[in-house]
C-alpha cells in the first residue's frame, strides 16, 4: 500500500463531502409537499420509506446548519436547514416539549417521546442552527430542549423503563458521552458555569468510570457502584462507540490544552481498535463481550459505516494532537477499508450495513438510524483545515 | 442425495431427541441451588450467564412435562419439570399474577411484566404440567393466566407501549397465532365454547386475514381494518413464523377433520417456504420486506435454528396428511440443511445462530431466546407414532 499523503486525503475528502454527499441529500431527501426529510434512501437515492425518525431528522438539520457556521454560508444550505426545523417545530414535539422518536410524513406522531436521544439531537440541531440564524425561537427550543435532558438524565426512559427498579441499576455510557459532546456543541446558549461542570463530570465519567483500565476497554453499562455487573448488558462492549467518545475527549483536551488528557484519549482509542478489530475478515465488530462469551446482539459481527467513521476521526484526531504513527497507520487502514467497502462510485454516499465479510448487507443509503449525519461529520473533521 | 426413509428418520429423530438433546438439558441447564434453570449454555453446556427468562423458564417446565405425558411417565422428567414451576411459581409473578419478563438468579425480578408471551408460555407450561401432577395450584396459576391474556390481548403492551395512539394502529400476527395453539394446548382445562370461538376466529385471522393470497404470503403486522401499511412494520415478513403458524392450523384441521383447511395450510407452508428460501445459500431469512426493501432487522439474512425446525414440522405434517411430494421434498432438503450447519457432532444440541452462509454466527446452545423447547418440540412432532 502506498504511504498516503496528508494534504491530497483532506482534498480528497473535501471533494468527497462537497460534490458527493451533500449533494446526494439535497437531491434526494427533502419533502418538497411535507416539508422535513425523508431518510430512507435506496442505493440510488429512491425513496422507499416515509417516516420521519426524529433523530435524523435533527441530525440533518444540525449538518446544513454546520456546513453554513463552517464551510461556506451558502444559502441552499441554510435554507435546507431551515425547512427540516420547520417541520420539527410544527410536529416534533409533545404539548411539555418532549422529542417524539417519529413521525409519520405528514407529521403525526408514530412513536412516543420515550428516547432522550431525541431531545439531544434535536438541542444539538436548534443549537446550530441558531448559530446562523439568530432567531430566538431557535435559540429557545435549543435551551429548553437541554433543560429537559439534565431533568430527565437520571432516569431517562422514565415512564417507558422496563428494568424493575432495585434489582441491577445500571448506568448506560451513551448519555454522558452524549452530554459531554452536545455542551460542547451548544457551549453558546449556556451558563458557562454549567458547562465545565457538565465536562468535568463527563471526563471523569468516561475515562475513568466507563473505561476499565484493567481490561482496556469502555463498558456500555456499568452499576451505579461503577462495577462490572456479569449480565448481558454489564458485558457489553460497543468499540466504536468508545472510539467516538475518545474524540469527543480529545476535542475537550484541545480546548483546555490538556496535553495529558489528549495522550490518554489517544492511548485508550488505539486499545479500542486494536481490542475491536476484526483479525479475520477486518473492519470494526459492532458488538463485543468482555468475557468473550455470546453477545445477545444478533448482528455484533456486522461492520457498520459510523464505527469506521467515529474510529476514523478519532486516529485522525489522535496523530494530529499527539503525532503518534500508529494512529496514522490506523487512519491509512481504515481510510482504505472504509472506501473499498462502504464507498459506491456509482451512486455516491455510503452503503450503512455490511456483513462480517465487508459484503454489502443491506443496499440503502439511509434508512431508520442512518441519515445525513455521520458521513458529513467525520469528512469534515477529517479536513478541518479546509473549513471557515 | 439418497431418499429418505420415512422410519429410518423417526428413529434418527428419537434418538436424537432422547439420547442427546433431553440429556444436554438434564446435564447442564438444572440450578441446583435457586431452581429454574439456566437456559444461557455454551457450546458444550457451560453456563455463561446466569438471569432466568421467563419465557425459557416457561418453556423448559412445558418441554419435561410434555415428555412426561406424550413420550414416557419417567419421574426424572416430571421432577425436572417440577423444579422450574417451583421456581416460577415462587418468583415468576407480580402481585396481580402478571408474569415478569426475567429474573435473576435467585429469583428477584429483573424486568417488568410487559411481555405478553411470558403469560402465554406460562399457561402452556402449567397447563401442561397440570396434566402429569394434577396439583390444583398448578390448574389454577394457568386458568388465572389464560384470563389474564385475554383481558390483555386487545392492549397487549398496555403501559409499556410506546405507539402513539391513533396514527397507526397495527395490530400483530404473534399473538392470534399463539393463541390459536394454546387453547389447544391447555382445551382440557378450557370452557369448550371458548376454546371453539378462540380456534374459529384464530383461523380466520391467520389463514384470511395476516395471509394475503394476493402476494402468497404472511405479514407480521397489519392495520385494524386489515389492511398492508407501507412501512417497516406492515411491510415485515418472517417466513418462520408463518411456517410455524401453519403447522398449528394443520393441528387444528386434523381435529376438526377439515380437509380443505389441511389443504390450504399446506399451500400456504408451500407458498411461505419458497417465498423465504435463500437461492444463493441456502436456508430460510430471519425477515424479509414484502416489497423487496431493506428490512430494519439487521439479523434479517441469518439462518435461525427454530426457523428450520418449524418450516420442517410444517413439510412433515404436509406430507403426512396430504401426501403432497412437494412437501416430502423439502422435508428431506431442510433434514439436510439442518443436521450439516446446526447440528454438533461433538457436543450435542443444536445451534441456534447461523449467518447467511450457514456458519456459525454464535457457538451457544442456548441463550437469552434459545431454549429447551423448538428442537425438542420440533423433533417429537417429526416423530409421532413413537409416543404414548
């Protein structure tokens, strides 16, 4: 394999998101009649499914809204934007302010308001866009949005939970790691007393509750006691989603010029991938147990497009802080395995689901959980240089 | 490949089901100390995890006392069946008799009782074991849990649901289909006129309502007015669960001696199994899409042990009532499939999880949804002049 040169990747995916991705989603997936999105996207961009899951719904109109704050103001883009957060503000929420999880394509709500996911990416959306717009209900929903993800964050699924309280609490990483990154995304609507609160406690949580230095991984689920709990859920380990923490860390330790921070961030993504990796058939597992026993997760061998994003960013991120080589050599592997796998010169944007082989799994471009999101996010991460 | 030989494979079924898989169970599943059983065993019977799942639980109790009762009075079975229902009986239930969904080891409650088939498989299982002990507490527990699912089967996920109400009420294929069956299962301790309503109107359901001759197939959820609604849910096939319900009206068109239902059955199986075969590798898809779609199932090209069993109870009993040789024919094709890919020469029991290929997708004998139950119900019912 030939050594890959720095400045002709960034061109490459500069080029990548620019003429490729961005404008597959504007061509394919605005709702002229309805307004939002449509995210369920055949390999040729063909819409096959109407309704509107509230994540990726907030998740795009977070994209155009970050393409106009740091690419380039171009209008379309903006305007993009503000056609998805139309739709959310008349149909997104419940008469308290909670995100339903969808929607159908006229806008009646399908699924309840169970998933504080929803409430992030929609807090992340408002926040960015009110960024560019400077409208003050934008800014508005943004702050009550985040308001109810600290009320809710103890007991997030509330009247939804199926766990009988007492017998296993578990704390589940996805919320603070979540929290960790959106405080830093909406740092400018916030008390800024809040948001180093919200960090300290987030980098304590990640790396040094949910991290288990003793086995060299992130645990999805621990007990509130911070111990490993020998269950299904207490055994799971999700690499990519440790490997997107970890840049979530290393952005905080850029911004706080914490050089230890950034070393450890850097030190715990690499055991994630070398932890993750698949040795036969390469690519990222999905699923993982700690114990090496069966996960319950049916598809935990799949190779999924935003582990090899997040992973992606994150060795990325890593050399450029820390100039550590094997987060280079990871980033020229990843970089080769993505693009020969989930890349399609044919119809551009990437293939989402592929099976242990890298075969593709499933064709779609975007569908209930893959939308306008991580394919932008990571390609503009890639090349910040190249950026507003 | 050699033709079958009916007898010949009646002997190969009872020995396996008698000499290997009973024994695998009574080896390695038993929890001497709390009761129940694990039901999380590794290839060669480890126990991996511990939690108790009420619907193996369940299962496990019906499957010995079921033996006991069809295939020999052995006190080793009754005893083993007992054990589980004590188990159950001491920590399965909520105050209202509402049965949770797990337990833990030692029997606290681990998720709540929003499962409707857990009462479903509890009133199999005592329903049957009823009949070997003819203990009235055992009578009772599952008279009271048959009335409790029919209060419920209108609102099956009752506060745990999450749909909103109104947008799309869909109503689902799972549990008509199983009630049909436990009505016959559990007739003797039933009222005959609502045993003959349940099984009227679960024919109807099955065979003119969720089948649609139209398009040859099963949907898994369709709307109140019986009609297809294009989406994820009302686009959603599982061809196992339509082979599986088909055996079921099969059943119940030998009691009722109605030929031209056993004959429509074994068109549908037909019509099901030819729909969900894999051209390529061979074996029958976990989901499929009814317009060709990707399903949201991303397990939806796996190859599921009780899948096959139950594709395979449907083409024997086919064949047996109607001496359809289309049916003889894929009985011989998924004998074979099976035994090659999940069957352990070295260990015993079969496993569960293949990929689309055919290899083994997880090395676990049971698990979380794997159980003592399709390949011992599947194997008595291949075989059933050797019972009592």
């Amino acid at each position: 394999m030939a050594v890959m040169n720095i400045s002709k990747t960034k061109e490459q995916y500069k080029s990548a998101l620019l003429e490729n991705v961005i404008p597959f989603w504007l061509q394919h997936s605005g709702d002229e009649e309805y307004g939002g999105y449509y995210t369920c996207l055949n390999r040729d961009g063909v819409v096959f499914d109407t309704d509107k899951f509230i994540w990726l719904q907030c998740r795009q109109v977070w994209t155009f809204s970050m393409l106009y704050n740091q690419v380039s103001p171009k209008e379309e883009w903006l305007n993009f934007a503000r056609q998805g957060a139309k739709f959310l503000l008349a149909h997104g929420m419940d008469q308290e302010g909670n995100w339903y999880f969808s929607l159908n394509r006229e806008g009646q709500p399908l699924i309840q308001p169970y998933n504080i996911f929803s409430d992030c990416f929609a807090a992340m959306a408002f926040g960015q866009l009110y960024k560019a717009t400077k409208n003050p209900k934008h800014l508005q929903v943004a702050k009550k949005t985040f308001d109810h993800i600290l009320q809710r964050q103890k007991n997030p699924k509330g009247k939804y939970s199926k766990a009988y309280p007492g017998t296993r609490n578990l704390q589940s990483f996805a919320l603070p790691m979540i929290i960790t990154n959106l405080v830093l995304e909406i740092e400018h609507i916030l008390n800024q007393d809040l948001v180093t609160d919200t960090i300290k406690n987030g980098i304590d949580m990640v790396t040094n509750k949910f991290y288990r230095s003793d086995l060299g991984i992130i645990l999805e689920n621990i007990g509130m006691d911070g111990n490993l709990y020998d269950s299904f859920e207490g055994r799971l380990v999700n690499p990519g989603h440790g490997l997107e923490s970890m840049w979530f860390i290393m952005d905080l330790a850029e911004k706080q010029g914490d050089k230890k921070l950034m070393q450890k961030a850097t030190k715990i993504a690499l055991q994630l991938i070398e932890y993750g990796w698949d040795q036969k058939h390469d690519g990222i597992f999905y699923f993982m147990d700690v114990k090496g026993n069966p996960p319950q997760q049916l598809e935990w061998d799949q190779k999924l497009w935003w582990v090899h994003l997040e992973a992606t960013i994150a060795m990325a991120k890593g050399y450029l802080h820390t100039g550590n080589k094997a987060c280079w050599d990871w980033f020229e592997k990843l970089h080769n395995y993505s693009w020969e796998h989930f890349g399609d010169q044919q119809y551009g944007e990437w293939y989402g689901y592929l099976n242990r082989r890298g075969e593709v799994l499933l064709p779609l471009k975007g569908g209930k959980w893959k939308g306008c999101f991580h394919v932008p996010r990571a390609f503009i991460n890639y090349g910040k240089p190249w950026r507003r």
